[in-house]
C-alpha cells in the first residue's frame, strides 16, 4: 500500500523560504469563456463542459495536516489573484482501492467540486453529494460522481466533496488527550458540517439556493446523511436527505473507540499512554497500523457517541427529533450483497441449493434458515440459490435497517414525510449474476451509465428508463421535498399501515408493504449494526 508523498498541489506555491504557509497558484492559460466567481475567500475560475460550468478542487476548510491532525476543521485561507480550479484537489489519505480515485492523497484534503448550469443569481436547488466507501474510503473526484449531467438535466447545482476518513477523521482521544481532542473520534464527521457552511455561505454565487440544499449519498455516503439526521450541530445547515443504501442507526461507543485507539497505538509500538505520538505519525505507517488494529478489534475507525457532536445514538431507539420534521427519502437495493459478498467470496455466485440452508443460517440462524428460503421463494419459485441467497443477506442487512430508520421517523413527533423505495431491476453486468446488487443506483441517480457500464451494462433503453425514473425523482426531491414528477407513478410517504414504497424497476411501480412476509419475517430481528465484527461480510 502506498501513499502519495505529501506535497503542495500543482497549482499551490511556498510564500517564501522556510514558510509553511500555502497560497494558490494565480490561473493562467485558461479559456476566455472560464467562468470566474468570486467566493468569500476569493476569486475562483473553473472551466466549461456540455453547457455546465465546473469548479473543481476548490477548498472548504484549511490543511488538516500538522496541527490539524485529528482536530475540528479550521475555515479556509483567503487568498489574492484567481484560484485555478480545473482539476481536483487532494482526497483523504486512504488505502489505493477502486474506491478512490487516482489523484493524490494528502491531509490537506478538505475540497469541494461543484457543477452549475450557470454562475448566476439563479437560486436553484442544490445537490450536495457524500460518497460511499464506509467511514474509511472513497472520493468525490469518482468518475461516476461527474455532476454535469445531472446539473444539465435537472437544471441544478450539484457538489461533491472529500473529506477525512479511517484513522485520520476516526480516532477517539478524548480520554487520552484531553478537551483539545474533545471531537477528535469525529472530525471526519465535522469536516462534512464545515462543507454544509462553506455551501451555505458561497453557494449563491454559483448560482445556487443557500436555503435549498439536500444531502445525499450511497453506502458510507448514505451513512453521513444518516448522521446528519442525528447532530444537532448540522441543524440549519441543509433542508433534506437522501439515503441510498447507507441507513446508520448507532455509531460506536467511546468504550469501543477507545479500545480501538488502544490496539493502534500498540500496533505501532507505542506505550498505552503514549497517544500525543501519534500526531506526528507519517501518513502511511498510521494507515498500515490502522489496518492491523480494526484486523484484530473486528470494526473499524468511525463516528463515536462523544457527547458533543452525537449525544444519544441516532435512530434508535428513536429518531432525532430536532430534524424529524425534515424530509428524507431512503431506500436500498434487492440484493445489495450480491457485490460484497459476491466479491468476496465468488464461489457464492454458483452456490449448490443443497448448501443454502447452511449458508443462510450465517444471516438468521440456522433454526430459522428453512422458514426464510420458503418465504423469499414466494416471491420468486423460480430463483436460483444464489439468488435467494444474495435476498435474504441484503434483507437482514440493508434492508432490516431501512425499515427500521423509515418506522423510527414516522413514529417521530411532528414527523416530517418519508419516501421508502427500492431498486429491484435487474443488471445485466456480469452476465446478470449479480442481479440488481449495491451501487446500482449510481449511474442512474448521476446519469452516468456510460461511466457505470460495470454495474448496469451499457446504454440501452432500459437503463435510459432508470435514469429518467431515478435521477428526475432525485431531482424532483431535491426540489420540493416531494419526490413525485411524471416518469414515475404516484409516490406517497411512507407510513406504519399502509407502508408504500416505490420500486425502482422497468416500469417502476408503488406498492403498499411490497414483499410484505419477508420483511414481518425480518421484523423479528435487532440491526446488525453497533456490535464488535458488524462489518465482517453485513453491510459497508
């Protein structure tokens, strides 16, 4: 595993001889027809592409590196001149997986990209994007995540952003360091807050609504928009969400996250009360000792119930109620674990019927392995046993915690709506062995299916039927809070009697409590969530 070495970006220059001080490299050689924007800390000038106008790498909060390691994000440096931003700036510090992008990693990795149809006073909703990847990976430079068609299609602004992940956004030491390391378990969590403010004080200027901007994201993206739902340090800071695939009900306790913070320092060698050395840890043996401490504890580095940016769990026992009158539209694919689990271990993609009761004990316990093969048949006699296999797993993992976040939040007092969906077409990626698994909204909910032709197969009129389906609902949402527009038929919230949800398929369809006795079958079990190992196979 390599880390890039830390450096200035290409378009960043020394102040002077033993400064450690940046300033931006002052744009040259750029199209006349470049928009240039003026943002509270100064001239920026982004490029053109497709009738959109993108700015790119610009940053949202300072260097986190040096004294910001492991402390809450500080505003960002005003500059003179005009600020290049044509190409991304750097993501977190991470291992090199498929989840980032190839670009540099570094601490000073709190960026923000946006796509506009127009740098004007038009005041459209804004799309603000948290990609996936858990807590610990992943990059909002993703070529998926391109945000000029659906800028273009929806006539909105979009933004992606990156921010601290793993060690370096997670690591509780509060009870090692004292006040000054207070949040220090959830810095990677603040630095998403610190985006929120940067949008709502900029924004404007890219032609974007302040008062009108929506979270959303998938799988760890999913995850911060659940958390967002949950401190009330985000109130004010966005009008809605949108879960895909991420619904985070518990985060760790500091007992949990403290242990963890133990095994690291003994991974590195370092006495129990030796926490202060880890602020100058180089990048890369603080990822390599990472990874050999959550290989041992069973989880990983992620948000911590610190009393200060979380004070009670967020969605159980029950739902934040400060934001409970906000929006959300939630969901998750038929059988997310067909990737994961698939991934991992590939034999289950030919998976023999006479081993499905013994692989699906794993999931519900083998008492109750017969009783759930029967009941997700129903639904489908002719399925084969992978694919029954890859149902029940996603259901008692994805699955079971959406239906336990949309119940939370209708049972809140003053309750805003709730749009359950879920995604149940059909990939033919793969030759169709990975049946409709999890990242599949992507390239629908981005109009990028050229991008993601590995999870949907090429451009066809199915998947020309996804997109207009999927991204104008997201649009719609992001728009009004209402997610109903003509593509789709009539999508009401989500209720305890008669429980709609919307199935994303060709053609998509609303039905009351759809695949209504596998989910009372799952009804009988906890989240999988919030206990040692939750992440050994369960959910990302």
């Amino acid at each position: 595993m390599m880390i890039e070495e830390m450096r200035p970006s290409r378009r960043m220059l020394l102040l002077g001889a033993g400064s450690t001080l940046l300033i931006p490299r002052i744009a040259s050689a750029l199209t006349a027809s470049a928009a240039r924007v003026t943002t509270a800390q100064g001239i920026v000038q982004g490029s053109e592409s497709e009738g959109v106008t993108i700015f790119k790498g610009l940053r949202y909060g300072a260097s986190t590196a040096g004294a910001g390691r492991f402390r809450a994000p500080r505003p960002p440096l005003s500059w003179d001149g005009v600020f290049d931003a044509t190409t991304y700036g750097d993501q977190a510090p991470q291992v090199r997986s498929m989840l980032a992008d190839p670009g540099p990693m570094s601490e000073d990795c709190l960026r923000i990209n946006i796509w506009t149809p127009r740098a004007d006073a038009g005041r459209r909703p804004v799309m603000l994007w948290l990609h996936g990847g858990g807590f610990e990976a992943g990059s909002g430079s993703a070529q998926l995540y391109d945000g000029t068609n659906l800028a273009r299609r929806g006539d909105v602004v979009v933004a992606t952003i990156n921010h601290r992940l793993n060690v370096f956004g997670h690591c509780h030491l509060a009870q090692r360091l004292g006040s000054d390391y207070a949040v220090s378990g959830n810095v990677g969590f603040l630095d998403l807050l610190a985006a929120m403010r940067w949008v709502k004080q900029n924004i404007a200027a890219f032609g974007g609504d302040p008062e009108n901007v929506t979270i959303f994201g998938q799988s760890g993206g999913g995850r911060k928009v659940s958390l967002s739902y949950a401190s009330p340090a985000a109130e004010g800071l966005f009008a809605r969400g949108i879960v895909q695939s991420g619904s985070h009900l518990l985060v760790q306790t500091p007992e949990q996250a403290d242990r963890l913070t133990g095994l690291l320092l003994a991974k590195l060698g370092y006495a129990d009360g030796a926490a202060e050395k880890l602020l100058s840890v180089p990048v890369e043996e603080l990822i390599a000792a990472q990874r050999e401490a959550i290989g041992e504890a069973g989880y990983r580095f992620e948000p911590v119930l610190d009393g200060i940016t979380f004070t009670e769990q967020p969605f159980l026992p029950a739902a934040p109620r400060w934001s409970a009158a906000k929006p959300m539209m939630l969901g998750s694919t038929r059988t997310e674990l067909s990737a994961q689990l698939g991934a991992a271990e590939p034999r289950l993609y030919d998976l023999p019927e006479a081993l499905l009761p013994a692989a699906i004990g794993r999931f519900v316990g083998h008492d109750k392995a017969a009783a759930a093969i029967d009941i997700f048949r129903k639904a489908n006699p002719d399925a084969p046993a992978p694919e029954i296999f890859f149902a029940i797993a996603s259901a008692r993992a994805y699955g079971r915690d959406a239906t336990l976040m949309a119940e939370a939040r209708t049972r809140a007092p003053a309750a805003g709506p709730t749009w359950l969906y879920k995604l149940a077409w059909r990939s033919p990626a793969e030759g169709g062995r990975r049946i409709t698994p999890h990242s599949l909204d992507l390239p629908f909910v981005f109009d990028n299916v050229a991008a993601g032709a590995r999870l949907a197969g090429p451009p066809t009129d199915a998947t020309r039927a996804m997109t207009d389906a999927m991204a104008n609902s997201w649009i719609a949402f992001a728009r009004s809070g209402n997610p109903d527009n003509p593509p789709i038929p009539h999508w009401t919230p989500y209720d305890l009697e008669k429980r709609t949800t919307m199935i994303f398929d060709v053609p998509p369809r609303a039905e009351a409590d759809p695949w209504q006795e596998e989910r009372m079958f799952m009804d009988q079990f906890e989240t999988t969530q919030g206990t040692a190992g939750r992440y050994r196979g369960l959910a990302e």
